[in-house]
C-alpha cells in the first residue's frame, strides 16, 4: 500500500511539474533615456541657512536638498527615499530642530539625523494613537501633539526614544514652545500652559483666556496672534498667566488669518493665501518690529497669483504651481528659476514627439529622438482629463471642478496643430455639454474624434477640419457611466457601466452607417472595463482584475466571450495594441503577446522594469513611453516587436472557451468553472486513465454567461474514486477539451 501511494505520489508531482507553464523569455528592451525629473506633488518645505529640505510624492515620499546659496541657481544635492509605513500615511509637515529633521506623517513621526544634511540618516520613528497636529523639540525632548494625546518623548539616545509622559488633550489645535514654556491652543480664545524646564515632569501652570472673539491663533517667539474680525491682534505670552495685548493691526478687504507669522531681526513678516473663487493669491507685509507696541508697515504685497504656497518661519516661501515650484526669498524679494514638480500622469505619442500632462497645469513635448533635451514644448493649461493624438494633431479635454457645488465647468476640447515640436498653434477650442462628470476617454479614429465623458455622456466630433470642430452625435449619459470607447467602420463600440439596481456593466455596439446610433447589440459582463482596445474581429477589455477578457466581434449581432488572458500578478494598469503587438504594462514589467490564438499562456516576453510605480503608457513607431509620478521613461520595443510581428489582416481562429478546476489537485471536491458564449449544449464528464466513463456532471443546455459545477469523487454509482489521475472532458459550442484532474 505504501509503495502504490508512493508510486501516486511521484506521478501526480510530474504530471504537475509538467503542467507548468513555459516562463516567458525576457524582452530585449533597453532604456534610451528619462525625459526630464520631478519632485512629484510637493507636500512641505524646511529651511536650513542657505539650504531646502523639500519633499515630494504621494504615497512614495521622497526628501530632497537644495542649495540655494545662489537663489538664481538652485542645486539639487541629494535625493532620499522616504519608507512609508504599510498604511501608507501622508506626510502632514516638515521641520528642523539644531541637527535633527523631522517627518511628521499622519500618526508617526522620523527622526533624521542631518549632521551631514546632504546624507539624511533615518535613527528612529515614534508612533500615536491619532493623528498629529505637530511637534516641537528643544535638546533632548521632542514634544508631540495629537488630537487626543500630547506625547513627550526622551531623544538623548534618538536611536531608541523614550516616551516620558502622555497627557490627554481632546481640544487642542496647535502648540508652541518657548523658554521651558509650552502653550497649547484649545481654540474659543483659551490656551493651557505647561512649564517644561524639568525633563522629568510637565507641570500645568493653568488654563488662560484671551478677551474678545479670537481665533486662527498662531504662536511666535513669546507671542500668539488671534483674529477677531478685521484685525489681527497680537499677545505676549512671556508671563504666560499674564498674556497682554501689544498691538492690532488691521486685516485688509481680501486678508484672512495669516498662514504663516515670525519675528527676524528686528522685523515681523506676515504671509498670507488668499483664497478667490478661481484661484489663489500670494501676500505678505513686513512691519518693523523694533516697537511691539506701535509695528510700522514696509512692505504691503498682494495679489500675486499662485496655486499653493509653503512658508517656515524662516523668510524663505516655496511656491508650489503644480507643474512647477519655485522659491521666493522674502527679504531681497528674490525668486529662483522654475523646477519641475508634480506627477506626470496622462501620455500620449506620435512618430516624434511624446506628450505628457505634468501636474494638471503643463503640458509638455519631448523629441523622441533627443530625450535628454527635455521638454522642446511646454503650454500652461487647465484640468486636462484627456488627450488624444493623431499625426500632426493633438486633442485634449479639459474641464475644472466647482468644490462647493459639486458640479465640473468649463468643457472644452482643444485642438492642436503640433507640426512644429517647439511652437504649438491652437486650432480651435469648442465647448461641450457636461456637469457631472469629465471625459474618461478620448480617442481619434482618421477624421472623428470621440469623447467619453462618464455619466454626461458620449460625444463624436467631426474633425476633418481642425479649425472648427462639429458634433455629429450624442449618446446620453446617466444612468450610463460610459468609460471608453472605439470607432471603426460602420460600428462604434462603448464600454459603460449602468447605475441601476443592480448595477451592470456591458460593450454596447452601434450601427451609424446611417449617420443616428442604433443599438445593435451588447455584451454583458461582472467588471467594469477601464480600458479596451479593438483589433480586427476581437475586443481586448481590460478591468477584471483576474483577466483579460478577449471578445469575439466577427458577426457584431452576435457577439461572444472568446477567450480569457489570466493574470500571474496583479492587473496591469495600461492596454494597448502596436505593430501587431498586445502590449501590457504591469505595476513592475511590461508584458507581450500576439493578440491572435489561445490566449491563456504566459507571454512571448516580459521585461521588468525598476523604480517608481508606473502609471500610464504610450506606443510610437518601436519606441515605448512610460511615466511614473516622477518622470518619463523612453524605452527601444523594436527588438521586442519582432517576436510578433506578423500580417495585421490575418485571420484570429476563436479560441476554446475558459475553464478551470479548483482546487487540483483536490482531497473531498473540485469546481468546475467555465464560461459559455452562446446558448448550447454543454456535456461535462469524468474518465479514469484507461478511458472508462466514471461520471457525467453535466449534460443539458446552458444560456450564456458563467457556469460551474462540482465533482465530490464519487462516480455515477455513488462509488468513491481513488486518489489518481482523472481526465474531465468539456464540450460546448462545437469545442472539446480535456483537463487533468489529481485526487489525493
């Protein structure tokens, strides 16, 4: 007995070994170059004497440090990955304390060490229970606040903090340390104070009220400014049980609450984000401060446009305009050059150019044969959700967001004539209808152009004359969410989503031979498509987050799920077709296959890719653009492109349809799970290795869509089978296919 199960036991381990499938050979593809670099989506800024600390990106944080000894010529010195926790917090705040940077993230805190500030050295990490509002630290103790709790931590070994108190503190805002003192705001104009001159205690020296109605406090030096209407009122706090008014300065028209207030050398400077309907503005006044008591004002500056500011404490402001940052030193009012920031996000290509969205507010051009010139083109622009490129033209879609009413403006598609890689001429801008929603998708198709606009529906525009664009139709939106969409021939193919009850998703087909839409016919599916694209009689749609769904369209009446591309790793996050190439690209690799036969294989090739999350993709000629939040990477595909080369009109054989057996081997039972295309006759049975019929699981017609059954190892005698080898046979829709089955 021992000998047979032994004997069970090795065949079953080849027969697996075997089953395996061929790994994919690794692509010849090699990087041409990074078109330009980014901090990505700056989140704070510190100052240490002529150098910046800045850090950068979403999720992946990155510090970076500046030389700005020579503001007309900023240096980038070093860069530092900043690992985040499994949580993936935000970054909440930057500060410098004597030799320490700290990285407040959202419920922890790190510690750096920048004794050598080009070479930040991460020494430790202290946690809370909620999120922080800040921290302040003098020698040896770091102080921080959160919603709930107030921590005082012990750093004179900041390799191993030690934490000495936590007091409760349900309504603080803010804090502040100044001479042993530590004021805690609490808002309604009251504040606590704690004397911390002895490490070992925190001794409460009482809670204190401000006369008058103020708020927006902001701690500095031994001071504290409030607002109470239209002025700023400012305290002194060195008595803390004794806080007296020094001054009131007015609060002008369009002045709120300072973002940012501080004493140097004599002066007080006031920064202020003035926040319009459409946008914001930079100002800021300087006052001489050699009179708390009677401040004379310097310098009044306002209405300077901006997107986001970030200011220290230190006289030093970065201006953050989402494609681009610069830094403003507010004493000699001087201003370094533009750097590039913000996430390179939506990619299109042509033959020789590369077109990239950088931060929503630039668009850029890049010569695909000279990447290390940077950007030859770059056009400020406006909430760009889409674009689109086709030969010499280049289409975008734009529309803004209005926060408190919830609702998007301002829709227009814009045409481009980019003929000229360094000089862009605008064509035409025409309006379009939408409120709820923005273009998802935007596609050209020879002389139409068509835009997916989510719950606001479906447009397609003649553009045979770029000068000025007309709609030729409309497809209604909402219930529909439409998500992408294709135009060949007398079809046009939207993938959308319908917010019933149920909620359904589903490829539509359109017959507009006649110049009017009319549904022709559609195809039903559980996932909703992000992307798909058409080639020949199939449809690739991509969304379920197991597989590629291949859709047979040779007879658009009738269409049917043809066959299915399974995953080996998560769903990749871009589709596209190119030299008769299927091109996916994954979170760490780009994958290829022939877009034509049984799918359900490993690719033809893989090419990993390091370093930053990819994001998007764009295919020219045998080049491949790639852009991660940070940059854009230009990659040669043409010895890649080989593997699949082939005819684009040859003929696509329908595959068999999907089936699956889980778990297999399998104890107790296995499920049997398949897909059916078509009403038919589905015959599902069970032989031994000498051919003998054990069981018939299934033998009647089945409707389309998807199917399982189960086999609990017992045969049409109500007998168990063996463990052993088993063969399921499969037929429906005019296929037969067989698949192993191992019982233990």
């Amino acid at each position: 007995m021992k000998v047979t199960r032994f004997f069970v036991f090795i065949v079953i381990s080849i027969l697996m070994i075997v089953a395996l499938p061929c790994h994919a050979q690794n692509l010849n593809i090699s990087e041409i170059g990074t078109f330009d670099f980014s901090t990505d989506r700056i989140t704070d800024m510190a100052r240490v004497g002529d150098y910046a600390y800045v850090i950068g990106g979403d999720y992946d944080y990155v510090l970076y440090y500046y030389d700005l000894s020579d503001l007309a010529s900023p240096e980038l010195l070093s860069e530092t990955p900043i690992i985040n926790a499994p949580n993936f917090s935000h970054v909440r705040g930057l500060r410098v304390f004597e030799e320490r940077l700290f990285v407040i993230m959202y419920n922890y805190v790190i510690l750096y060490d920048i004794e050598n500030p080009v070479l930040p050295v991460e020494l430790s990490r202290v946690y809370s229970v909620d999120y922080i509002l800040g921290v302040e630290a003098c020698s040896a103790d770091l102080y921080v606040l959160a919603s709930s709790i107030l921590y005082h931590w012990d750093i004179s070994n900041p390799d191993y903090p030690l934490l000495q108190h936590s007091l409760a503190q349900s309504d603080a805002w803010r804090f502040h340390l100044n001479d042993n003192f530590l004021y805690i705001w609490l808002g309604s104009a009251n504040y606590s104070v704690y004397d911390v001159s002895n490490p070992e205690s925190m001794a409460y020296v009482g809670t204190y009220s401000l006369s008058g109605t103020a708020y927006m406090a902001r701690f500095f030096a031994h001071y504290v400014s409030v607002v109470d209407f239209s002025q700023l009122f400012i305290y002194d706090v060195s008595q803390p049980t004794q806080a007296e008014v020094i001054c009131a300065l007015p609060l002008g028209y369009d002045y709120f609450a300072p973002l940012d207030i501080f004493t140097k050398d004599g002066l007080l400077y006031l920064v202020f984000e003035q926040d319009y309907y459409y946008e914001r503005r930079l100002a800021y006044q300087i006052y001489d401060f050699s009179d708390p008591s009677a401040p004379v004002l310097m310098v009044d500056q306002h209405d300077i446009p901006i997107n986001r500011i970030y200011s220290d404490s230190s006289g030093l402001i970065l201006v953050d305009e989402g494609s681009y940052f610069y830094f403003f030193d507010l004493d000699g009012e001087e201003l370094s050059p533009n750097l590039v920031c913000g996430a390179f996000s939506l990619t299109a290509a042509n033959d020789t150019q590369a077109f990239v969205l950088v931060g929503q507010t630039e668009l850029r051009g890049y010569d695909l044969a000279n990447p290390a010139a940077g950007a030859v083109a770059a056009i400020p622009v406006y909430g760009i959700s889409a674009m689109g490129v086709s030969g010499n033209l280049l289409a975008t879609a734009h529309a803004s967001y209005l926060e408190f009413e919830n609702e998007f403006y301002g829709h227009t598609l814009r045409i481009w004539d980019v003929s000229n890689p360094i000089m862009w001429n605008s064509l035409s801008a025409v309006p379009f209808s939408g409120r709820h929603s923005i273009a998802n998708d935007l596609q050209i198709f020879g002389d139409r152009l068509i835009l997916a606009k989510g719950s606001d529906g479906l447009d397609v525009f003649d553009i045979s004359n770029p000068h000025s664009p007309t709609l030729c139709y409309s497809l209604p939106g909402y219930p529909d969410l439409f998500r992408a969409a294709w135009l060949e021939g007398p079809y046009l193919y939207a993938a959308l989503t319908s917010n019933g009850n149920p909620q359904t998703h589903r490829i539509r087909i359109y017959d507009i031979s006649s110049g009017v839409p009319q549904l022709f016919s559609s195809i039903s599916m559980n996932y909703a498509v992000k992307a798909f694209q058409k080639r020949a009689n199939r449809i690739y749609a991509m969304g379920d987050t197991s597989a590629l769904r291949v859709y047979d369209i040779s007879n658009p009446a009738q269409p049917y799920l043809a066959e299915s591309l399974l995953y080996d790793s998560e769903p990749p996050l871009d589709l596209l077709i190119h030299n008769n190439s299927l091109v996916l690209l994954f979170e760490d690799h780009l994958a290829i296959y022939k877009p034509s036969g049984a799918m359900n294989r490993p690719p033809l090739g893989r090419h990993e890719i390091a370093g930053s999350y990819y994001t998007r993709m764009a295919l020219s000629t045998d080049k491949a653009i790639i852009s991660t939040p940070r940059n854009v990477k230009l990659y040669d595909c043409a010895d890649a492109y080989e593997l699949t080369s082939r005819p684009g009109t040859e003929p696509i054989t329908p595959a068999v349809p999907q089936l699956s057996v889980s778990p297999n081997p399998f104890r107790a039972s296995a499920e049997i799970s398949f897909e059916v295309s078509k009403s038919s006759h589905t015959v599902i049975k069970v032989y031994n290795l000498k051919g003998q019929l054990l069981r018939v699981l299934h033998n009647a017609p089945l409707l389309p869509g998807q199917h399982s059954v189960n086999w609990n190892g017992l045969d049409d005698k109500g007998r168990e089978c063996p463990a052993g080898i088993y063969l399921m046979r499969f037929e429906a829709e005019g296929f037969k296919q067989v698949k192993r089955m191992v019982r233990m």
